[in-house]
C-alpha cells in the first residue's frame, strides 16, 4: 500500500441535477466494467444530498437494469449513530432509493452499526473494523482471520474497494472525519467512533482516512456555492486536519465530480492539467 496515488481528475458540470445522473452513468458502468473482469464489484456508498441523488439517479436510470446487483458488495464510508430504522441513517436513506429496488444479496450489504445494536459508536466502529477484516480474508482465503490485526492499519484486513463515493460539507468534512477532530487524525485503525460531530447527530461512525485511500478509485461528488471554500482549498493541497477533503487519494484515481457552483473557486491551474 505504499505506492503512490492515482492521478486526480476534475469534472464540472452545469447543475445538480446533471452532476447526479452523470455520477450516476459512471457508477453502472464502472461497476459493469468491474463485473466484467472480475465477475463481481465493491462500493463504498456515501450519504448526503447529492450522494443519496446520485443513487436515485441509478435507480432511475433504464441502464441500471444493466448492472449484476446481486453480485455487488456495498459497504459504508461512514454512518450516523441512530436507530436503525431512523430516517436520518444514510443506510436507510440508500435503501429507500435504491437498494429496496435492484435484486442485492443481503450478505453482501454490508451497513454500518445501530444505537439498537451497540452501546456506543466506537464498539460499532469496532465491528464494522471486524466485518471488513472478514470480507478481506474471504478475498485472501490463505490470510488467517484470527491473526489480523484490525487495531492496526494492516491492508490486508481490507477488502478491494472498486469504487469508493464522498461527498463533502460545507467545513470540508469528509464521511464523519471533521476538520481539527480525532478522527481525522486516525491513521492506525480501520474504522472510528466519532463523538459531539459539529454537524448533528453528534455520534457517528467512519472510515478513517487510510481506509479511504485503500480504494481503487476515490470520487468526491460534490454540488452547491456552500462547498466552494472547501473544495477550493482541498485542491490547492490544504492539510488534511485543517481541510479533511484534501486528504482523499484513490491508488487509480481521484476523481472531483463538481456542480458548477461547487467549482466556483478551483484553482485556475488545475484546469490546464496540473491535477496529475
Ligand atoms: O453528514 C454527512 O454529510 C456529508 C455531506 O453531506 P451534504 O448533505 O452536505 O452533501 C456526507 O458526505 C456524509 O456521508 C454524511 O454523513
């Protein structure tokens, strides 16, 4: 896993809407192209506005018929700490749109922990830290579960991510990793609990920054003029803990799916292919 990142690709397109169904005829197709090679393909989904309209989009798409659902595993960058069944979880959010209406394997949908499961959002980080080291010895079957190590950043105790979703707030967050919190600053564990979120609920569960940079392709999908700052400063190469969106780094790519308004403040040279 030392090897550098993949290159960093920018998209701007003119609204929303666009950006939605755009992000979404990348994500059947790539997860197609991936099925194709492999027979089966790995996402990491995200929550938020644009996020959970992307995946309507693919639900609404006649090209998401194309797609082997039952031969793709879903996992999570990050959760809010709730009930299962509450409105505001952005596992809930992604079954009402979408997974509810394609044909998953339930085994292979893999959600983050509930506050009806777990006494706090660090034991279901903990968890979810296990279930990814299950899903990676599956993949490595000579790998012996019992002998990895999840506290520590071992890669092989991660599954392949094809295709990993974020979007970003307003403050630059990314997933549940806040600017200037523990959590972003968590670099030998798979998965953290994060407490008092700025943004609510305070409890939320998320992958760490190295995790995130595990997957093949990492795509920040990001729309609307508050975003702007953030992804501006991220692409000028701001710190991490500052600016946790300038953290992400796909080992293929990184791709930036912007609205227009998103992209209000991108630095001018990037455009003329400084991005690499
Ligand atoms: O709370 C969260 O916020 C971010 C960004 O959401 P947005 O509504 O501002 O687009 C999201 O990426 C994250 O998954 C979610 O838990």
């Amino acid at each position: 896993m030392s090897s550098a990142p993949g290159p960093v690709r920018i998209n701007i397109h003119p609204s929303f809407e666009v950006l939605a169904a755009t992000t979404a005829a990348r994500l059947i197709t790539k997860l197609l192209d991936v099925q194709n090679e492999r027979g089966e393909a790995t996402v990491v989904l995200t929550g938020g506005t644009v996020g959970i309209a992307t995946l309507k989009a693919v639900a609404d798409s006649a090209a998401c018929l194309a797609v082997d659902w039952s031969k793709v595993n879903f996992w999570w960058g990050d959760e809010r700490f709730l009930p299962a069944d509450d409105a505001d979880r952005n596992a809930r959010q992604a079954e009402d749109v979408l997974l509810s209406k394609i044909g998953v394997d339930p085994e292979r949908v893999h959600r983050m922990g509930s506050s009806d499961e777990f006494a706090d959002s660090q034991a279901a980080a903990e968890r979810y830290a296990q279930q990814l080291a299950l899903a990676a010895a599956a993949e490595h079957p000579d790998e012996d579960p019992e002998g990895l190590d999840t506290t520590a950043i071992v890669w092989q105790a991660l599954p392949r991510f094809d295709v990993l979703l974020l979007g970003i707030g307003p403050d630059g967050h990314i997933a549940s990793l806040f600017p200037e919190m523990a959590g972003i600053r968590v670099n030998d564990a798979l998965v953290v609990g994060v407490e008092n979120s700025p943004k609510p609920p305070p409890s939320r569960v998320s992958l760490t920054l190295p995790t995130i940079n595990s997957a093949q392709e990492v795509w920040m999908v990001v729309a609307g003029e508050d975003k702007a700052g953030a992804v501006g400063l991220a692409l000028a190469g701001a710190n991490p803990v500052q600016v946790p969106a300038a953290g992400p780094a796909g080992r293929i790519k990184t791709l930036w799916l912007l609205d227009q308004d998103a992209a209000a403040k991108v630095p001018e040279n990037l455009f003329l292919g400084g991005a690499s």
